[in-house]
C-alpha cells in the first residue's frame, strides 16, 4: 500500500476514482431532483437551477450523472469481481494441479479465449432483450474471465516450484491450502492487475450494450445517459451537455483505472521502474558536462 501511495500515477488515480464514488454515494446530497423526473424544460441549457442542464424530456442532467454513476460503478465492480475470482481461482487450479484438471480447464480458456467476447455479449444481450444492470455484470462475469485464468495460471507455474511451496508439500499440507495461503499471495499483483482491467472493460462495454439500445431503458447509468442522447439528437440541435456529459464521466473514470493499473504494472514489473533510474542518469550526464 505504501508503494502505491508512494507512485503519482496510483495516487492521482485514487484521487479520481475516490471522487466519483464519493460523488455516486452521496448523490441524494449533491442534488434535489429526481433524475427520472421532468423538472424543466426540454434540453435546457445549463444555469444556476441546472448546471449541466436537462435532457429532451426535461431530465435534470446532473442528476442522472450522479445517480448514474452508482449503477455504472456497481456494473464495474461487480463483473470485475466475479471475472477476478473466476479467473483467479481456475488459473491456480489449473497451474499447481496440472494433469487432466489443467487439460480440462486450459481446454474451456481457449474455447472463451477463441470466441470473439463483444459479439458474444451483443447476441446475448439481444437474446435477452433489455437486459438489466445486474444481467449485464452476470453475463460479463460469465464470458470474461478467460485471460485472467491465463495469466494467473503461468504465473502459478513458475510459483509451484519455489521452496516455501516445497516445503509445504513435504509438511503435508493439503493442496487448497497451498493454493490459497501459499501461491495466492504471490500472484496478487497479478490478480489485481487483472481486477482493475475487468472494471474498467466492464464499464465501458456496459456503456456500449446500453448505448445500442440493448440494456433496461428504465435503468439510470451513463450508458443509457447516452442512449437517450442519441436518440433524442443531442448533437444534432445543439445539446452537446446532454451527449458530452456522460462520455467525459466515462472517460475520467476510465482514465483514474488506467492510471491505477499502469501504476500496479510498475510496482510488480521492476523493469518498468524507470523514473528514478533516468533521474540519475541526467543528473550524471550533466554532472559530467560540468567537468569537461
């Protein structure tokens, strides 16, 4: 934890992810409309009642991005949760028990690997028909975990043969217990590497399903944000907060996961650890220039 408060990267990261959920939970605090009721006129623009103004329906704007950000967050978390523990526990099976059970789960990876996933999820969500928040983190849990399974699996291969695993064989500890008090600690960078990854690629192919009409019309959330935008012509009569507003949401969101999981990268990956190693070398380099 140090570590990453120690890197600006993940502490400016932070700073962005803890303001929007900070944002999302005290959302009946910040405004006092309904974000499913009229409460102006249709694509009002911005002013001190409305300061992101309102949407064709006479929606106020803000609202529905706070509110919104409960649900999008919700669908992010919660499918990055279940594509992490999926993806995690079948990864060590697979790696520390090897023979048939690695065989059998390595032959599912590759058959999800193989299938293309956002045609995938757009089929089963048209099968569905207006699939609801919550189905959309369960079908992207469900279809998603194939990478994660992976990488956490190389990674267990090379942590099996280490001595403190040995030595837990030779003491006679059962497997599940190796695998979760023994491999599991030593793989965690990599498993939140992949945890940060699934939120963001949740959230966005959340937004994605919702904006081509395939999520619950009804559902507050960014993607239905602008999906309503979309079909109201935002852009078209000259709204652009109606459009605007949940794509820079998206974007600043996403932007505070990259900058989190870029920064895990360095922090597991010494190799990309080049900050302090350049500052040195410059302050060599002038250093020398000075005697010359």
């Amino acid at each position: 934890m140090q570590s990453l408060l120690r890197n600006r990267k993940a502490l400016t990261g932070l700073v962005i992810i803890a303001f929007i959920v900070i944002v999302a939970v005290a959302a009946p605090l910040l405004t006092q409309y309904d974000p499913a009721a009229r409460t102006g006129r249709p694509h009002q623009p911005p002013s001190l009642d409305h300061v992101l103004g309102t949407t064709r329906i006479g929606q106020d704007v803000f609202a529905r991005l706070i509110y919104g950000a409960r649900t999008s967050l919700a669908v992010g978390f919660g499918a990055g949760l279940l594509i992490t523990i999926a993806g995690t526990a079948l990864g060590i099976i697979a790696g520390y028990r090897g023979g048939k059970t690695d065989e059998i789960i390595s032959f599912f990876t590759n058959m999800v690997l193989v299938v293309p996933n956002l045609p995938l999820l757009l089929v089963l969500a048209a099968f569905i028909g207006q699939a609801r928040p919550v189905v959309i983190a369960l079908i992207l849990g469900a279809t998603s975990w194939a990478w994660g399974a992976r990488v956490t699996r190389a990674e267990t291969l090379s942590v099996k043969h280490k001595d403190f695993v040995k030595s837990a064989e030779m003491m006679g500890e059962p497997q599940w217990r190796i695998m979760t008090f023994e491999i599991f600690p030593n793989v965690i960078s990599i498993v939140g590497i992949n945890f940060i990854g699934s939120v963001i690629f949740a959230i966005i192919t959340e937004a994605t399903l919702e904006f081509l009409g395939l999520g619950d019309p009804r559902a507050i959330s960014w993607g239905t944000m602008l999906y309503n935008a979309q079909k109201a012509s935002a852009l078209s009569v000259g709204a652009w907060w109606d459009i605007l507003t949940p794509c820079f949401a998206l974007a600043l969101l996403g932007i505070g996961m990259s900058l989190l999981n870029f920064a895990v990268d360095e922090i597991a990956n010494p190799r990309l650890r080049t900050g302090n190693h350049l500052k040195r070398w410059s302050l060599l380099v002038r250093s020398g220039e000075g005697r010359l």
